[in-house]
C-alpha cells in the first residue's frame, strides 16, 4: 500500500502574506497589479508539484481604516478579479490546480456555477471555488446596503447558494453532447436536468449553459472554522483551509470535522484539510530568523493595529502596551478567537499580539531550516492535524521559491510529498473522488421503479 503523502497549495494573495511584503526590497511593490508576477508565482509552485495556488477575495476594500492612515500604509487595497486572473494563469500553466474565493453573499450563483465551470474547461480540470460569505460593511455598501448581513443569515444563505451551485454543475451528464453531424443530434435530451430550485432565498430554474466539467465540477474549498462553517465543509467541501497554533487544536478541529461527514454519506478522506503555515526557511536557523527579522522591521505600527482591529473590532480605545481586551466585538468570530487565544498564552499586549499576527495572521509559524520546517509538518500530518497545508510565503515570489527549493526535498526525500503529478485534473492530484451525478442517478432511480 502506498504511503499517505501530504497535499500542499499556496496563498498567492497580492505581494505575500505578511502585512509589510511589499516593503521587502526583493520585491516590486506594484506587482500585484501585475500579470508576470503571479506568473512567476504560479510556475515556480508548479515547479514544486503544489497542489494548486490559491487566491482570496473580498468584493472591496475589507478592512476598516483604523486608526486612520492604516490602509495608506497597505499594498492590499487593489487587487486583480481572480477569475480573470486564474483564467489568464491558465494559459501558462498544466499541472497546478487554480483556486479562487467567490462570496456567496453578493452574487448570484448561477453567475459563479458559470464562471468556475468555464474556469475548470479552459484549465482542463483544474478550477476550485472557495466558499466564503463576506462580513464587512465596506463591502455591504457595494451593493447597495449599509450594513453586512447577520451571522446566521450569512451563513444560511451559504448553504443554500452552494446547493444551487451544485445543482446548476448537474444540468448535462458526461455524455449528454452526442454531436452527431450526420443526424443532426448535438446533445441527448434524457441527459439535460433541468434544475428549478425554489428556496428560502433563491429561484433558480436552470439549466447551466456550461457542460459538465472535466472534474465533474470544480474542486470545492471552504474556510470554515464556526459551527456552521463546519457543518457546511462535511457536507460540501473537498478541501477545508484551516488555522491552528496548537497541536491540540488543530487536532480536535481536524476529529469534528471529519466526524460529522458520515451524516452525508461521505467518507473522511473524501475531505482534505489543510491548516494554513508560514515558513521562512533558511540554510541555518540563524539565516532563516534574520530573513524572519528582516520583513518584521518593515511593519507600520498603524498597519499592525489595523490588522487586529479589522478582526477583532475597533481597539482604538485602549492602550497599545497594554493587555489585549477579551470583550470587544469580533468581526471575525474564530479568529479573533485565535488572537486572543494568543494573547492569554503568551500574556502579550496589544503591541506585541499584532507584531506576532502581522506575519501570518494567527497561522502558524515555523522559522528555522529546511529539516525544522519538515519536521513540524510532519508531525502534525501524521498526529491527525492535517493532510496537508496551505503554504503562506510572507513574501513572493522569493517566499515561495525558498519553500520549493530547501522544503519541498526534504518532504520528497523523506517520502511525505509527490515527485510527480498523480494526474491531470486537480481532483485527481488531491485525491477527492469524481462526484456523482446525483441529479442523472435519482432520475435513473425513478425510471427503475
């Protein structure tokens, strides 16, 4: 039996994860709104076999400006429409799998069954959608609204978007384009579902003017760390972004999760989890912690506020050396959380809590060589943490590039990581089934009857 190897992707959000990345002076600080850059970024994760490259999203501007000058001092404030990008990246790409953030609160999901089904044709299967809902009010007030939909409300509407989505990638069966010129026959009319959902919050009737996918339909990824987002990711995802400091966290996120697919009908391995890291390795420990230093010096404190305030909710009022408040207002649940998890082990003030987070936004971190870094994946891929993770490089594409050419060997000589690709679609190099066809499998069920 073959060894359990690890999946790996990464974050190629903008300049690099960390808040200060388009400071470094390897970097071009306009390169986010550059093609070649995320060409560089994209060829060189595909030069380490990664599972794919992974770009996040919001529908605007997503952080608040507090204290005021903060997003002044961000390179994070424009970035590319991913699906543009990813089909752009397509072209210069065979094996890596392309995966990309679209909200579920401010579009329509026939618009993004459409989008990511043509995304998975024009790469020949290797399209993934991240499901999230957006939480600010910034970006509310894109769409006509003052105010981000309530919690439940997000997330109700999350489940139900995801299932139309679903059903819309299961308007044709593989095989419905019989394209006989000699008849005159272009497609099986059995083959054709036509879906009409009627729902609480959307009306849908269908069909998709996109054929079945190569994959069956895109790669689906969640984020979820609540309740619901858990419950969400057993039902529907094949990859789940997750964030830990601890072992033991990472743990009993990684045992809930799986544990509630049975419900579905899944199987655990059906479902990838890949806990979000930061490495910066070095030849030596030192080489690599003054590479860490180097990027951490370039940090606005405005900025490094800002960073906790636009999770944690408005910290203006209190004193930045002093202790960080536990009765605030999260605008992000779980990883507010996280921070303030952080704050209480390690007793750090304000200061210092955004100093640490600055970097990977309370993923973990593991500085030092090659050997220290695989060590820590491997644990935590073999002590039920994770089956892989989402490589954050604090800057790109150097980051990156350090990660493919010192860690990567290191998982490959210990057996851990591919040395090819297993095959040609994203779902097959991350080992999630081709999903049934469950609309053209009822029906088939009802004729038998």
């Amino acid at each position: 039996m073959a060894r359990r190897q690890m999946k790996l992707g990464v974050s190629m959000i903008g300049l690099g994860y960390h808040m200060a990345a388009w400071r470094h002076p390897d970097i071009d600080p306009a390169g986010n709104m550059k093609l070649s850059h995320y060409v560089d970024v994209t060829r060189i994760a595909q030069r380490g076999k990664l599972d794919l490259v992974f770009l996040a999203d919001g529908v605007g501007i997503r952080a608040q400006d507090e204290p005021k000058g903060a997003l002044a001092r961000s390179s994070k404030n424009v970035v590319f429409e991913p699906l543009t990008l990813l089909s752009a990246l397509a072209m210069v790409s065979e094996h890596v799998g392309l995966v990309a953030t679209a909200s579920t609160t401010y579009n329509e999901p026939y618009h993004v069954a459409r989008k990511f089904a043509s995304l998975d044709h024009i790469s020949g299967g290797r399209a993934g959608w991240n499901v999230v809902s957006s939480f600010t009010d910034t970006e509310a007030r894109n769409f006509g609204f003052e105010k981000a939909p309530d919690y439940d409300k997000r997330y109700d509407r999350a489940g139900e978007f995801v299932e139309v989505v679903r059903g819309l990638w299961e308007s044709w069966e593989d095989d419905a384009f019989i394209r006989d010129k000699a008849s005159g026959i272009n497609y099986d009319e059995s083959k054709l579902h036509v879906l009409n959902h009627r729902g609480e919050h959307f009306r849908v009737a269908g069909p998709l003017n996109v054929a079945r996918t190569p994959q069956g339909h895109p790669v689906i990824f969640q984020a979820g760390a609540s309740d619901a987002g858990r419950e969400l990711a057993a039902a529907t995802a094949d990859g789940l972004y997750a964030a830990s400091q601890e072992l033991s966290v990472a743990q009993a996120y990684y045992s809930d999760v799986k544990g509630r697919m049975a419900r579905y009908g899944r199987e655990p391995e059906h479902l990838r989890i890949m806990p979000g890291l930061l490495a910066v390795p070095g030849r030596t420990r030192q080489e690599a912690q003054d590479k860490h230093e180097q990027v951490q010096s370039l940090l606005d404190p405005l900025l490094g506020l800002n960073q906790l305030s636009r999770v944690m909710g408005d910290l203006s009022a209190y004193d930045v050396d002093g202790p960080v408040p536990d009765s605030i207002d999260p605008r992000m649940r779980s990883r507010a959380q996280i921070f303030l998890d952080l704050a209480k082990r390690d007793n750090l003030t304000i200061r210092q809590l955004y100093t640490l987070v600055a970097a990977g936004n309370g993923h973990r971190t593991v500085v030092g060589t090659p050997t220290d870094i695989a060590d820590a994946m491997q644990e935590w891929f073999e002590q039920g943490a994770a089956d892989g993770y989402n490589i954050l490089p604090p800057w790109l594409p150097g980051g990156l590039a350090d990660v493919v050419d010192m860690v990567v060997p290191e998982l490959q000589r210990r057996g851990l990581f591919r040395t090819e690709y297993e095959g040609t679609t994203l779902r097959e190099n991350l080992g999630v089934p081709y999903p049934t066809h469950r609309r053209a499998a009822l029906a088939r069920g009802l004729a038998a009857e």
